[in-house]
C-alpha cells in the first residue's frame, strides 16, 4: 500500500492541522490489519473471529447489535413476540437485494436457518438449538418458533448472517465461502491466501452507502508485525497488544483508540478441589487481589477493575457493583479459617489469547501468596486449555475470560453459573433467576434478575472478575473510525 505519510506534503499538513478531522477529505480505500486468516467466509462452517471481521461488512442479519450494546433493526424493520417468548414475528424492509442482483426476502432467511439446522457439520446451527422451525408465509414476514421462551432471541438472530440462497445453491458452499455472496454494503471481490481479503463497495445496498470504495483485509497474527504495520502506513488500522501501546503513543504517526470490551477476564474455582470448596478460601483468593495494580502497572491503564464477570455494554449489567478492594490481612483471616495447610494451588491459563497472559498469571500467583496462598503455575496452550474447560477437568484456579457476542448476561450466566453447565459450584437461587429470567417480557425486570445472580455470584464467590478488558487499535490520522465493544472491524 501506498504510505500516504511520506506522500503527504508540508502544506497539507499545515493545513489539516487547522481543520477538523471530519472536515478533512478521508481515503477512499483504506486497509485493516486483521488478527487471523479465516478458514472460509462461508458464515455456516467458519464462526471464528477472523471470519466475523469479514461478515459483519458482507452479510446482514435480522437484527444486529450496535456499538452501545443495544439491538436494533438490520434486515428486519421490526419484530413482535408472543406472550409466551416461543414465537417471534420479524417483518423485513422492502426493495432489498443480493450482491448479485437477485433479490433478498424471506426465502433466503429461511434456507439459512433450515440449512444451518439440518447440517450437523454446520458451526452456525449450534446457535439455533432452540429453534423448532421457521416459516416465510410472505416474502417480508418470517415466523421463527422456538422450543420453549426465550427472551434475548432477538440478539441470538444478530449471530446469523443471512445468505443468499440463490448463489448459495448455483456456488456450492465450497465457492461459497472463497467469495460469498450477501447483501450487505461490502462484498467480496478477491481472497488470496495468506495475503489479503478485498472488498468493494456494494452499489445497490439498501441504506447507507459504503464509507469507501475499498476495504483490503490482510492477515498479521503477530502484534508486533500489526503494529510495526499501522506505524509504517502499511495498514491503516490494526489492533494493538497491550506491550506495544507506549511505543506506538510515542512514536506519535498514528492515533491510538481505546474501546472498552465486551469481554471480562476472571478467576475460576473447581469447587471440588482441596479448599476451593471452601467459601472461605476462595474470598481470600478474591481478597488478595490488587485489580488498581493489575489494570496500571501491567496492562497500561487499559483494563477496568470490575466486579462482575459481564462488562458495561452487556444487557443484565448492575452498575451499582463495585470491585473488590484489595485487603490482605483479611485475606489471611480467612485462609486461617479455612484450614489451609499450605498445599500448592494450581494455577492454569492459555498461554495466548489473554492480555499479558504469563505476566498476569505471575501476578495472581503473588497476591495469593502475599495472603499466604502457595500457587503452582500451570500453563497450557489455547486448545488444550479450552479441552480442559469443556472436560471441567481443571485442577484448582483457572484464568478465562468470555465476550458474549450478542451483549446479553444470559449466555455467560448459563454457560458458567447454570447447573450441570461448565461451572464447578452452582446455586439454586441461580438456576431459579436464570429460568425466571428468560421468559421475562418486560426488560427492567429482566434486568434485576439478572443482576441478582451477579450478586450470588459476588456473596458465594463463584468466581472472582478481575478487569474489564480493552481493544485498542492504532488508526492512520487520515481515517475517521470508531471500534466496537466487540473487537469487530466494521467499516459501514
């Protein structure tokens, strides 16, 4: 790519000095470092975050969620339920299109879902277990009937992004997913392997146009290639790591943009472990942890100490909570209490895919044992701690962390409190709110049940939220953009 900083010229910067950046002509191409490569862009098969980059600019959705957290009308202009929560009505907007001409209804909302259900080999279908059927009883209306009440189903419909069917059947899902056909505002003209994904502006998208005429996607895994990158003008926005911000700030080429995450970083407990059964032993765990040092020192101020294991922008979020403050000498109270004979705890962690992973891993060992906990560090690469959570087979503490895409409590409630889910310790308040809550109709008291169970959670430490995370990205001075809560890349 052309480095428009070395191009640009003395008197342009004079000049864009004096005048705001939305008054400035913006590029009409601009190119993002992407964190992976996508197996495939067919959104039935690749479900992974390199591939969501890609739909969230090709594909629509019934509904989507917005930067703020909140769900809002995409290829649906509204929607109705009933008063059992088991049947939702979404009326689609009109004059809609493929990027291939053909036109967009609800024929192909329902070869999506119907072909996403009946293929067992299909990542997108494990979104849809609760779904009965689906019925398009005119080209605008589409009728999902669900098997039993649930009240965020129209943030579970922001997970699928809509095919076209035509295409869809003439490509084969193979070609399908080298250059997918949609009707979002983008679409894909080009996928070299290894190198880039491009996209073009799609003319005939219904709502507001493109903001450029071209987006290139190109693979950089490594952060400090992504972030050499954004600095040389090679890429225009990349996500950066933790370790590179300060360099980036000082070498002063490009912004760097903060977002608050949609994703918490937490301690979990095997409550049948010795002494994690123990309520006791896991407060002082919780106790024992500088959360101010942790967000300062070692990730650069971009975490947020937190008290739940849901961030701000998540429906169900209670913000009168605050974090547990650090109190040693309570700490070591209650670990007398428990009786702890000073038998090492093991400590197991991915050794990538969270901030400061080793580092962070190390620090948590250390409060523990200012409060008179022994810890044993048990490292594990990503697939074989993922294997690990899944088995429920960890030996003590573990360090996770979840980003629920749809921004709903829901899904990480019931993934780590519900009972015989991937928890350890459960509770019957909790499995009570959590059945309460999902045939909820009115929101407000969806929430507070939803904030109850934060609140067991911080009564029995169930587990002990540590910080709210951060993506943060270096962005050319010439590009106006503003990341999401969820990492994604979009450039609508």
């Amino acid at each position: 790519m052309t480095n428009r900083i070395l191009k640009t010229t003395l008197a342009a910067t004079a000049l864009a000095a004096l005048a705001p950046l939305s008054a400035m002509a913006q590029p009409t191409e601009i190119v993002a470092g992407l964190h992976g490569e996508p197996d495939s862009l067919n959104p039935l098969y690749d479900t992974n975050l390199p591939a969501l980059n890609i739909y969230y600019n090709v594909f629509d959705r019934l509904a989507t969620i917005d930067g703020k957290g909140d769900v809002v009308p995409d290829l649906a202009s509204n929607w109705t339920f009933n008063d059992t929560l088991d049947q939702w009505t979404f009326t689609l907007a009109e004059g809609m299109t493929c990027q291939d001409g053909a036109p967009m209804d609800s024929s192909d909302v329902k070869f999506t879902f119907d072909t996403a259900m009946g293929d067992s080999t299909s990542r997108l279908g494990g979104y849809l277990g609760l779904v009965a059927s689906v019925d398009a009883p005119s080209p605008t209306e589409v009728v999902i009937h669900l098997k039993s009440a649930f009240a965020p189903f129209d943030r579970q419909v922001s997970l699928i992004p809509i095919v076209c069917q035509e295409a869809y059947e003439d490509m084969g899902k193979e070609a399908y997913g080298r250059k997918p056909i949609g009707s979002g505002p983008y679409q894909v003209t080009n996928w070299s392997s290894g190198d880039s994904i491009e996209m073009v502006r799609f003319g005939g998208f219904r709502g507001e146009p493109a903001k450029y005429d071209k987006v290139t996607f190109k693979p950089i895994p490594d952060e400090t290639t992504r972030a050499a990158a954004v600095q040389s003008g090679d890429v225009d926005v990349a996500l950066l790591g933790p370790a590179q911000v300060d360099g980036v700030k000082q070498q002063g080429s490009v912004n760097v943009v903060a977002q608050d995450a949609n994703r918490v970083v937490f301690l979990g407990f095997n409550g049948g472990a010795p002494f994690l059964g123990d309520q006791k032993m896991r407060k002082a765990v919780d106790l024992s942890i500088d959360r101010d040092l942790i967000s300062t020192r070692l990730l650069n101020s971009a975490a947020t100490p937190t008290a739940q294991i849901i961030a701000p922008v998540t429906f169900g979020f209670d913000s009168t909570m605050k974090p547990t403050q650090t109190d040693v000498a309570a700490a070591k109270a209650l670990v007398e209490e428990a009786g702890y004979d000073g038998t090492p705890i093991k400590i197991s962690y991915p050794t990538t895919g969270l901030p400061q992973i080793d580092q962070l891993a190390q620090a948590v060992a250390y409060f523990m044992d200012q409060a008179g906990i022994k810890t044993e560090l048990d490292p594990m690469e990503q697939n074989t701690f993922y294997g690990n959570w899944f088995g429920k087979s960890f030996p003590g503490i573990f360090i996770f962390a979840f980003a629920p895409s749809v921004m709903d409590a829901h899904l990480p409630f019931y993934m780590l409190l519900a009972k015989d889910q991937q928890g350890y310790i459960f509770d019957e308040r909790i499995d009570a709110l959590m059945a309460k809550q999902v045939g909820e109709t009115d929101l407000e008291a969806r929430a507070a049940d939803l904030a109850e169970i934060s609140a067991i959670n911080t009564e029995r430490t169930i587990y002990a939220p540590l910080f709210i995370d951060s993506y943060i990205y270096g962005v050319s001075k010439d590009i106006e953009w503003s990341p999401r809560p969820d990492g994604m890349m979009v450039f609508r």
